[in-house]
C-alpha cells in the first residue's frame, strides 16, 4: 500500500487518479478511513458519481465493497447518512 493521503489535496488527487481517471479501468484497492470506521480493501462498485472543475476532483460519491461484508456508500469531502465520508485513504497497488 502507498503512504495514506490524509490532507483534502491528497485525497482528492489519489480518487481522481485512481478512481475517476483510471486508465486501466481496474477499480484498485482501497482503504477508506471514515469518522466511523476504517475500510479494508474497498473495491469501488459502478457507477462513480463526481465532478471536476478545473481539473481537480471537487465531489465523488460511489459505492465499494470491503473485502468482507457488504456494499458501501462513500462520498468525498462530505457526506450524508447512510454515506460515510471519506477522511483518510490508502491505495493497494
């Protein structure tokens, strides 16, 4: 796993990178820490929902599941319930 991205540039550069933009179209790994709770190995589930403006990554919503239990939502920088914000991320590569 790469250094977790902790500050809201960070984070938002690693989603939009990994997730959005992904070249490859793999969905990679993820751990999603959230006020609540820290997610192992969250593999994003279509559809990504987000938005862009001049080229930095400002909202994304989507839906991942950890490597045990069940589907997720997730949001980025803010969340509401049932989502559960984004506030640490860590990339498996």
């Amino acid at each position: 796993m790469n250094a977790p991205f902790t500050t809201e540039a960070d984070i938002s550069r690693a989603l939009l990178v990994r997730v959005v933009n992904n070249p490859s179209g793999k969905r990679p790994r993820l751990e999603i820490t959230t006020p609540e709770r820290v997610f192992h190995l969250v593999t994003v589930e279509e559809p990504v929902l987000s938005t862009v403006k001049d080229g930095k990554l400002t909202f994304i919503s989507f839906f991942g599941r950890p490597a045990i239990g069940r589907i997720y939502a997730f949001m980025w920088p803010s969340a509401e319930d049932p989502a559960f914000c984004v506030t640490e991320l860590g990339i498996y590569e």
